[in-house]
C-alpha cells in the first residue's frame, strides 16, 4: 500500500514541500504520496488524529503548530527536546516520535552545499525565537570557536543562552556591544524584512572579511539581510532554500530510511539564473 505522508501548517498553500518530497520518492524509488493539509488554528491536533487514521505515516510541521507538534509527540529526540519544537514526525505505533530537522538543515547546508565549516569559526546567530533556537545544538556541534546570539529584545537572548547551557555554550551579546565584534559566520534567524522594508538593529560592522551571510529565509531576489550584507561589503552569502530542502531531505531520511540526494532538487527550485 502507498504510504502517505504530508506537510501540516497554517497557512500551508504556498509549501515547496510536496515539489520537494515528491522528488526525493521518484529519484529514490519510494512507493509513497505526499500532500498538504490546512490545520484550523485550533484543531491541529485533531487534524492530525484523522490524518493518522487514514493511515498517515509520517508529517511535515510548519508555522504556526511546531511546539503543538511537539506537544502532540510521545517520544522525542533530542535536537528536538532541545530546539522545544518539532518540525517532523514519524508514526511509531499508535503515536507520534517528533524530530527538528531544521537545524540539521541550516548546517548541512552551510558546510556541505556552500562548502563553510564552522570548526573554529566565530559564528553569530540574529534572534532568538524559535528558529534561533532549533539551531543552536547542531551549530554547536560543528564546533565553532564562538557561538554567539544577539537579539532586538536583549532578555529573550540571555534567557536562551540559559536554556542552552547544559546543551552548549551560547554567549549572548546585547545589540549595544556587538559593533565591537566581528564574526566569521552570521545566519538571520529572525523575521525582519519578512513583511516588508524595515530598519535593521545590527552594526554592519559585525561581518569580519571574507564572512559568510546566512538568511534562513528564502526569496526568488535577495532578501533585506542579504541585501544589508552586501552592502556591509560581504561577497559570499545564501538564501535558505537550501536549508528547506535539506531539512527536507533529512525528515525523508528518517521516514524512509533512505538518503536523497538534494542538489537536483535545488536546481529543480531554482534553475541558475541567466
Ligand atoms: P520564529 O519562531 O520564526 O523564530 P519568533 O519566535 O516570533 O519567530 O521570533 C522572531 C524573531 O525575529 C525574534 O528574535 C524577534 O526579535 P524580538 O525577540 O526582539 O521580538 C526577531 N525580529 C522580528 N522582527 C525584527 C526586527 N524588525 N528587527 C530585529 N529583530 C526582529
């Protein structure tokens, strides 16, 4: 029988998720489909009941029900325990196993595709919401030589950098005293620019030369942090395309025990431009 499996947010309409799993089942064999389901805001949990008895063996989680899902799952794993939230989740006898793929997601990414180690790097992280979060223990793991967040409201970073600490070394820098610092690294793991132009807190003295920018955003023209960097004189830089497929990449992992392989998808998503 066909296994089924489907992405599960509000609003959900604009996904890439069922392009890019469904490419990853073709180039890898897999008798499964793939969908998409609008969840009411207040019956995610519901939703994902009736999915599970029509035989659902796995979701993909996204705004606004990642710490619902997490919430929802039975056992969880670690990166996810750490992020707080849950992107993925796989069937595992009558309930759920949640996982955070999207750490996983943004490192692979950056090391792997854009070819940027971050041993011994300074890597500075803007945010400190959930998505800052969810990436903070696979960063970690890279073994950067600092690890740092700076957020717009300053508590919310020294109240991370806490939660983080049995996990990982996080320095949490106020914006006040980041113009003294220089990073190798900076991923945007916040939501400015997401709703239009606005003013970014940041020093664009944070890039040291030859830094690497990281929007974990992604947009067909360069989104407003990548702008800003430019402008800041950094030349190598990426959106987060390929942090989705490669979070992607890693949930159908889990789920079907077998590894796709993402660059074909990322040219599928976004053909070199002319
Ligand atoms: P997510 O789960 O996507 O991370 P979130 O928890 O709402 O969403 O976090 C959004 C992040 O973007 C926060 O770090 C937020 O900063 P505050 O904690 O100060 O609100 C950050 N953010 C949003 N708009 C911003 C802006 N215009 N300038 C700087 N940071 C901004």
């Amino acid at each position: 029988m066909t296994d089924r499996y489907a992405v599960i947010g509000n609003p959900v309409a604009h996904s890439k998720s069922p392009v890019i799993h469904a490419a990853f089942a073709r180039a890898t064999h897999q008798d499964m489909e793939y969908g998409r389901i609008e969840a009411p805001r207040d019956a995610f949990a519901a939703t994902v009941a009736r999915f599970a008895a029509e035989g659902g063996r796995g979701m993909n989680v996204t705004v606004p029900f990642k710490l619902e899902a997490f919430a929802l799952a039975k056992s969880k794993s670690a990166r996810a325990l750490a992020a707080g939230a849950v992107n993925t989740l796989k069937r595992d006898g009558d309930g759920w196993y949640g996982d955070n793929t999207d750490g996983a997601g943004v490192l692979r990414d950056i090391e792997a595709n854009h070819g940027v180690a971050l041993a011994g790097r300074d890597v500075l992280v803007l945010g400190a919401g959930g998505a800052a979060r969810g990436m903070l223990l696979p960063l970690a793991a890279a073994r950067p030589r600092t690890l740092a967040i700076a957020n717009r409201t300053a508590s919310r970073a020294d109240a991370l950098a806490r939660d983080m600490a049995p996990h990982a070394k996080v320095e949490a820098i106020p914006l006040a005293a980041l113009g003294a610092r220089r990073f190798d690294v900076i991923i945007n793991a916040t939501s400015a620019g997401l709703t239009g132009d606005v003013a970014l807190p940041w020093p664009a003295t944070i890039f040291a030369p030859g830094a690497f920018a990281y929007d974990i955003v992604y947009a067909d023209t360069p989104t407003l942090f990548l702008r800003f960097a430019k402008d800041a004189g950094v030349t190598r830089c990426a959106d987060g395309l390929g942090m989705l497929i490669e979070q992607a990449a890693e949930g159908f992992a889990l789920w079907r025990g077998v590894r796709p392989d993402t660059a074909p998808v990322f040219a599928l998503l976004r053909p070199p431009r002319a």
